[in-house]
C-alpha cells in the first residue's frame, strides 16, 4: 500500500515514514503541496496524508482540490489548529482529521478508520 505524506517539519516526516513503513506501507515524503500535486500526476496513492498549515502551500485547498476531483484515496488531515467546525467540514467531505501532536496509537486509529471504514 503506497502512502503520500505531505508535511513540511521534517520531525513530522520521518515519525511518521518510520511508522508507517513499520507497518508495511511503501511511503514517500514530501515537504509541500507543489511536491505532492506534481507526484500526484504520475503516480497513484493508497492513502494521502497531508498537514494543514505550512509557509508554501496551505493543505487545505491542496485536500479541497483533491475531493472535488471526484477521485481520490483516502486522505487524513493531521494540524496542531483542527478546530471542530474544521473537523465537521472535512468529515463531511470523508476526510479524517488527527490533532497534532499525536501518539502512535492515535495514528494507528486513523489509519484502520479510513482504511478500513
């Protein structure tokens, strides 16, 4: 199962390359929502899991895009700033959301919701 991850803190990247490629997953990293729309042209993606907040690109409208596209894989949304009225819309739109920080096993719990809903 191949994994996007789009996050521009480094730490962000590797925990979650580290455990997600403990679990199986064949993950690539990117630091930005250009980064990630370009692969997007050429390759296909289980699962995307993308930061909200990041100085080259906000994620949300890279996810908003993504949903309206009509198809897409599942994709988590993981942001320190998730607000209720946030996690309502994107909810709304099948699209989980993760509060950072996050422990693994909360990470572990988003991955068997949108995998597995």
């Amino acid at each position: 199962m191949k994994v996007l991850v789009v996050d521009d803190e480094q730490l962000v990247r590797w925990f979650l390359q580290r455990a997600l490629t403990k679990k199986g997953y064949e993950v690539t990293v990117v630091s930005s929502t250009q980064e990630a729309e370009l692969l997007l042209q050429n390759e296909n993606y289980d699962l995307i899991i993308s930061d909200l907040r990041m100085p080259t690109g906000d994620g949300a409208p890279f996810i908003n895009r993504l949903v309206e596209s009509g198809t897409h894989p599942p994709i988590i949304a993981c942001s320190a700033y998730i607000t209720p009225e946030l996690d309502k819309d994107f909810r709304l739109k099948g699209v989980y959301t993760l509060k950072k920080p996050f422990k693994l096993s909360e990470l572990e719990e988003a991955l068997q919701r949108v995998l597995n809903p």
